[in-house]
C-alpha cells in the first residue's frame, strides 16, 4: 500500500537512530518534564531558564518546536487590568436609560465603555461609543493611558461622524473618566451642545 520494498522498510526499521533524532528526542524529554513540573503553566521563555539552571544548553526556538511538536501549550491566566474607577466623590448622573437597552431610531442614545489591549508596547486602551439602534461603533479611541482625553476624543469622533440631533443620551459606567469635570465641560464646549440638550447618563 506505502510501495515501498519489504528490504527497504526492514532496513529503515533496523537502522539507528541519526544523531539529530537523538539529540531532538532528548530534548523533547526535557521539555516536557520542564512543562509537566510546572503544572502545565510555563511557556517557551520560563522553560529555557529552567533548562538552563539545570545545565542544558538549548536554543528558545528549538524549545517553541518541540512544544508544538509535542503539542504542549502552557495554562496562561490573563492579567487582569482595572479601567473603571469609582472610588471618587465626583457627581454622577442619573440613570436616564433605567436598563433599557432598546431604541427605535439611530442617535437616541449611546453606551461607551473602556476596555485594554495587550501590544508589544505595553498595555493600550480602548474607548468606544455604540449606538444602541444598530449596535455600530459611531466612536474610538486608542491611548496608552487611561485619561478623560481619550473618551472625549472618541465622543467628539461620534459627534463628527453622526451628528445627532438634541437630546442624545450618553450611557456609560460611573467610572472617573465619564464623571471628572474636565471630560463634562470639554465635550460641550468643543461639540457645540451644552447640558440642557446632550444628556449625560452613568450606568448602574
């Protein structure tokens, strides 16, 4: 069925091992056992360190091989980044919105909330507006850091992209960010609205 000779299979079941087939076995011992002593939990990076504590010379990339020959993946726990503060005496609005997340027309009402990115640069963050009718990004912004700046930037991009009528209605949590007088004070200045026709609106 493989056509290949009954001499020629003998053969290459009787024949020894290459050196290179030696030396990738050996290290595959040891990289699983490095893998299995860590419960599963180190990656190429920590393994290399270990093996190299215990006086094993070997290369990070012939160790990202050999794990994915093997098909060992480490157990990695995502690192948990706060965005949203609420320990702050600052005013929070009503909740206009009440959990109500339905509308019948675009622009009644926005959510927006702040979520991090992993990069090579470090920790980024996110801010979007969502327009509830459509479920559509009307607003964002990128920033490596967790200032007002950003969320305003992102509402001033939504504002410029859809122009909504008076009477908009801004749903976000009660984080800093969406409380500080400087993000409330900004955005009506530079939007042309002011606080009697562009609602604010903190979530629960």
């Amino acid at each position: 069925m493989l056509k290949v000779s009954t001499s020629g299979y003998y053969a290459y079941v009787s024949r020894p091992k290459s050196e290179r087939k030696k030396r990738r076995h050996y290290l595959d011992v040891l990289v699983k056992a490095a893998f299995e002593t860590s419960q599963c939990r180190y990656g190429s990076v920590k393994i290399g360190r270990q093996l190299i504590e215990q006086d094993h010379s070997c290369s990070r990339s012939g160790i990202v091989v050999s794990m994915r020959r093997q098909g060992l993946r480490s157990k990695v726990r995502r690192k948990f980044v706060v965005t949203t503060n609420t320990k702050h005496e600052l005013k929070a609005s009503p909740n206009l919105l009440n959990r109500n997340f339905q509308t019948n027309r675009p622009n009644v009402a926005w959510v927006s909330d702040i979520t991090y990115l992993k990069s090579r640069v470090g920790w980024l963050y996110l801010a979007v507006f969502i327009d509830l009718f459509s479920r559509r990004v009307v607003g964002w912004c990128v920033s490596p850091s967790l200032g007002h700046e950003m969320v305003l930037k992102a509402l001033s991009r939504a504002i410029w992209n859809r122009k909504p009528d008076p009477g908009l209605i801004i749903h976000s949590d009660r984080g800093i960010q969406y409380c500080c007088d400087g993000f409330r004070n900004d955005v009506f200045w530079n939007s042309g609205y002011n606080e009697k026709t562009l609602f604010w609106q903190d979530g629960d």
